[in-house]
C-alpha cells in the first residue's frame, strides 16, 4: 500500500513539473520524434559520476542554472543585464551558451563534437580488431586509416569520387570487407529544437556520396548514418 501511495504521489509530482514552464521543457524535449529515451537516460544509471556533478547535470537539463537570462526573466532581477558575457550579443540562456555562442563555435563546439567521433571511433576499432592498446578516449589521437583483412576505418578523410560530390567528408568511414558494406557516420551535436531537422540534414546531405561509393568501391549497400546528441 505504502508503494503504490509513493508511485501515486511521484505520479502526481511529474505532471505538476511538466506543466511548469521551465520543467515542461525537458519531458517535451523527450517526446519529439527520433528521440530513444532509453539511451538518452542510460547515463544516470550507467555513468560514475560523482552526485554532484549528476545533479549540476540534472539542472542544466530543467533549465535552473543561474544564467542571465535566468536571473532576468525568472528571478525577476530587472537590472540584470542578460546579453551572454562571451559574445554579447544573444540572451544568455542555456540554449544559447551549449549551441549557439559565436565566441564558443570554434574552440568549445569543436572540442565537444570531436570527444564524441573519438569514443564511437575507438569503440569500432576495439570491435573491429584494428587496435590492441586501450586507453582514455581524450587521450587519443585517431589515425586517419585503420585497416586489417575484414575492416577498413578511416577519420575524417575526404572520399575521392569520379564527379563532384559536395559532401564527401564524413567523420567516420568504416568498411565490412567481409559483407560489402559501408557505413558513413556523421556526428552531430545540435540544439535540441533541431534534432529531427539534423538527423533528416545529415541523411540527406551524405546519401548522394553513399549512392557514389556503392559504384566506385562495389559495395552491396553504403548506410548514412547520423550520430546525433542534443546538446543538453
């Protein structure tokens, strides 16, 4: 009886939150289209991270971080000036500071972005055999071709084809010898607004260099496929 109390009440608790301005936003984010909830929890359970640094993790994501704007318009500090102290020029809101910062794009979005190719570049390595010393991702310095009898990995390396093809630079290449097929992998870290527009972007962008690799290299099937993390 005591549980089924406790569920009713936690029940009762997220519906008040998912009605509140800044707490709705995050369950509606999970709501959109493409989204795997499961995945996109999996870090709460299976990530060792110290409480607090969940938590601070946690906020970001309800949107309670002490942001200008947030000191602005929530708080009610009308003095407050809410223009971003990097670029001063867009409110101060978390969207703005994790995507949309110009002063931020090419030091921290890059950073960010290039964290991620190295974790899903070195885990198709380990799975394909193609290293043998395991070591931190940040660490790592990717080699621009990894190749053995059945699988071929390449970093961000340009494909060559017979026409001109716009897109031809995905993050990852990897290559089953074996079954004939190749994966391009592109990696995407945008807001969260923008998530089903990335991932229909990526595909659309990168299909007309899968249809060329089919022909030139004769693979069975080259696959466009879009890794994309919003950025909260």
């Amino acid at each position: 009886m005591k549980n089924i109390r406790r569920k009713e009440y936690n029940n009762k608790v997220k519906r008040q939150r998912s009605q509140k301005a800044l707490h709705g936003h995050h369950p509606y984010d999970f709501s959109q289209q493409y989204v795997d909830t499961g995945a996109s929890n999996k870090w709460l359970t299976n990530m060792d991270l110290f409480a607090e640094t969940e938590g601070f993790l946690t906020a970001i994501q309800d949107q309670v971080i002490l942001t200008r704007n947030y000191k602005k318009y929530i708080l009610k500090q009308p003095d407050t000036d809410e223009l971003c102290r990097r670029c001063g020029k867009e409110s101060e809101t978390i969207q703005h500071i994790t995507e949309a910062c110009e002063q931020l794009a090419a030091t921290e979005y890059v950073k960010r972005h290039d964290g991620l190719a190295k974790i899903i570049h070195q885990k198709l390595a380990e799975a394909a055999k193609l290293i043998d010393d395991k070591h931190p991702y940040y660490k790592d310095t990717p080699a621009i071709v990894l190749e053995n009898e059945n699988f071929k990995l390449c970093w961000n390396r340009s494909i060559l084809t017979d026409k001109t093809i716009p897109f031809n630079l995905p993050d990852i290449t990897f290559m089953n010898k074996k079954t004939k097929n190749t994966f391009l992998i592109h990696i995407a870290v945008p807001d969260t607004h923008n998530f089903a527009n990335t991932i229909t972007d990526k595909r659309n962008k990168y299909q007309e260099l899968a249809n060329e690799i089919c022909v030139m290299w004769k693979q069975k099937a080259a696959q466009v496929i879009p890794i994309v993390i919003s950025s909260t």
